[in-house]
C-alpha cells in the first residue's frame, strides 16, 4: 500500500510530466487534453495520484475540467497568481522584504518605459491626480492622499505598456498600502510626497528620463 508521501511524490511527478508535455507539444489554451482516465491509464498510475496531479495543475491556471470533454489545456494568469499568493507571505518579515525588493526593482525598472510610452491622455491623468493630492494635503485627508499616491503609481507602470509590469506592481502597491504598520502621513511628509509627485509628472511629460529615475528612486528608497 502506497503511503501519503509516496502518493505526494508520484503526484508531483506526475504534474510535472503533464506540463512538460504542454509545452513540447506546444498545445495552445483551449485545446482538449485527455480523460483522467486516460492519464491513469497512458501513465500507469491511480485515479487518486492523477486527480492530485490534475488538482495542483488546475490551481496553477495550466488545466481545467469541462463536463463530457475531459481536461482542457489552459494559459495561466500570472498577475492572478500573484494575487491569489500574496496574502499567505504575511507572516514572514523575510518574505515581505523580498518583496519590497521586488517593488523596488519593478518601479525603477519601468520608468524607462513609462517616459517612452506615455500618451498625452495618460499624462494629464498624472496632473489631474497631483491637483487632487494638493487638494487631499490642504485639506489633510490623508487616507485619500494614499489612494492617489497608489493610483498615481499604477498609472506610471500602465504607461509602461505592459499589462504583467502594471499588474503587478498594482497587487504589490495594494498589498503594501494594506499592511497594518503602513506609516501614516503628516502634514510635513505628505507636502513632500506631493512635490514629488509633481516633478515627477513633470519629468515623465519632458520625456527627462535622468530625472525621472532619480526621482522615483528618492520615493522607494524606503524599500531597501
């Protein structure tokens, strides 16, 4: 008799064949994989080991089931994925710090892109959103001000013209907004926040891609 750990590993390999062969076979989303009982059988194994296989691959967005059709073959959403993940890192600080770096690195990274890529549309969105943060400071609403800064920042990784880069950097950007020992901002930080919004709005409409990379650096700094 097979015992769980056995039966966990034969799944796990199982798994991994299933995807191998996906991607030689270069089977497009859509395309209808086989029974699993078919997979019990062209494989050798339980009912039991391919249902743990075909579970971990349906979690992972690769396969998904379709009544009197069988399994069919799936392209998966990595920003979901993403999505889906990010609460269980809370508990470790380690884990949070990896992912301040990979805020950090995504931020820096696109800003390239956004100064190359930002239409006239996208960039009276940022002034609109800087006139609004002014606004948000003179009248000290500063649970506001945070959702600007966070809809200020996904807009720059939108110009990006990427939807993986502007999608997670928005899961990233909402998860760290939600964390219970986000500093909250004082008339003091909050003036600096909104300078440093505006010039970098400023720099991105100039297409100045020196200054805007020194200036988003200055604002995530914090995070390494």
């Amino acid at each position: 008799m097979k015992t769980d750990s056995s039966q966990n590993t034969m799944a796990t390999r199982l798994a991994e064949q299933i995807r191998t062969r996906i991607v030689e076979e270069q089977l497009s989303a859509g395309h209808v994989f086989m029974t699993e009982g078919q997979l019990a059988e062209e494989y050798q194994v339980s009912r039991t080991i391919v249902r743990e296989a075909v579970s971990r691959l349906r979690a992972l967005g690769i396969l998904d089931g379709k009544q009197r059709k069988g399994l069919v073959v799936r392209r998966p959403d990595l920003v979901q994925l993403l999505s889906e993940s990010l609460p269980l890192l809370t508990v470790s600080s380690h884990e949070r710090d990896e992912l301040k770096l990979l805020r950090y690195v995504l931020e820096i990274g696109a800003i390239e892109l956004a100064v190359k890529n930002a239409t006239e549309s996208q960039m009276d969105q940022l002034d609109a959103l800087v006139a609004e943060m002014q606004s948000c400071l003179e009248d000290q609403e500063w649970e506001r001000s945070v959702e600007l800064d966070l809809a200020f920042h996904s807009l720059v990784l939108e110009m990006t013209g990427s939807k993986y880069v502007a999608g997670m950097q928005q899961i990233l950007a909402e998860y760290f907004h939600s964390l219970p020992e986000i500093d909250r901002l004082d008339s003091g930080r909050a003036a600096r926040i909104v300078w440093e919004h505006a010039e970098l709005a400023s720099a991105i409409r100039r297409q100045d891609r020196e200054h805007a990379r020194v200036l988003i650096r200055q604002q995530f700094e914090d995070l390494i």
